[in-house]
C-alpha cells in the first residue's frame, strides 16, 4: 500500500535533474488497469472527440534513473494510475485549486509548471510568493500502485533505480 503524509517543501529537497523516459505499451500483459478502476468497458475515451484525446490513452512503460523526475503538471478531469515495477518513487501531489505559475498543454485543462516541487522553498509559493504550498507526499515502492485524482498536480521523483512502471489514464462517469 502506497504510504502518504503532507509536508510543506524544503530547501534540503532539491536533488539533480534528470528525465525519465517513456514508450507507448503495446502489450498489455505488462500492465492491466488496477481492479478497482473497472473493465476496459468503462473506459469512455472513445466517446471523446479525437482533437480531445490524449495523444496515446493506453498504457506506457516509463524507465528512469536514480534522481529522474518528470515535469510537475496536472492532466485533463480524468484519473492518472502508476504501477511500480521496480525501484522506488517519491511523489509531491497538490489539490487542483493550488496556486501555480503554469501554462495549457495539449487541451481539457492540461497543465504544467516550471516549478520543481522537489525543489527550493520559495519555488512553489501562494500567489504573494511569500506562503510555501502544503502538498501531499507518497512514497511507491515496487507492486504499489498509485492513483492520482482528476485535476490534481504531481511531480515524481525516481529515487532508487532503475524505476520501471506502467502508467495510464482512466476516463469514466465518475
């Protein structure tokens, strides 16, 4: 089970950047959605015109290295989920309300922000720059499969590597 805890950011936080890679997933052995999301049936990405759609809405085999970490963004009103199947992650996730310098990507309300949430203090700050954000931190270990809301912000951080995952993106009625 994935342990969370809320922290505020820290100055001791910030680590070396470095990208993890991903690749489209065409075999789905590797990587079924978690039980708990329903069948295939549920998911309605078809019903979406093809301009709204995600680029690839299946699944994707993400590898990264020890200190690897993605863009901090948030995706459209659908649910995110991150199978672990080696290494370690740490994730910083903020509420969709929370105050952040970003800009659109792609469409449906998708984000992303220059701001590294593993980085300094006064990086991720209320509107005044003044105030650190509270977020929200998981750590994943291999098996653990992670959720992540519809609108909600998250950053990982590939701590023990290689990390190997399978990620996708739920859209359903709820």
């Amino acid at each position: 089970m994935v342990q969370t805890e809320k922290r505020t950011l820290s100055r001791a936080d910030c680590k070396e950047q470095r990208w993890p890679s991903s690749r489209p997933l065409h075999d789905s052995s590797l990587g079924s959605a978690p039980a708990c999301l329903g069948s295939k049936a549920d998911d309605l990405w078809e019903l979406l015109p093809a301009e709204l759609r995600p680029q690839a809405p299946g699944r994707w085999l993400v590898v990264g290295g020890c200190g690897a970490r993605d863009q901090l963004h948030r995706h459209p009103p659908w649910l995110g989920w991150d199978r672990l199947l080696a290494g370690s992650k740490r994730w910083r996730l903020l509420p969709p309300d929370a105050k952040i310098a970003s800009h659109a990507i792609g469409t449906c309300g998708a984000m992303a922000s220059g701001v590294d949430a593993f980085g300094e203090v006064d990086a991720v700050g209320a509107s005044s720059g003044s105030q650190s954000l509270s977020f929200f931190e998981a750590r994943q270990a291999p098996g653990d499969t992670l959720l992540v809301p519809p609108g909600w912000w998250q950053q990982e951080l590939h701590e023990a590597g290689p990390t190997i995952s399978v990620v996708s993106q739920l859209l359903n009625e709820q």
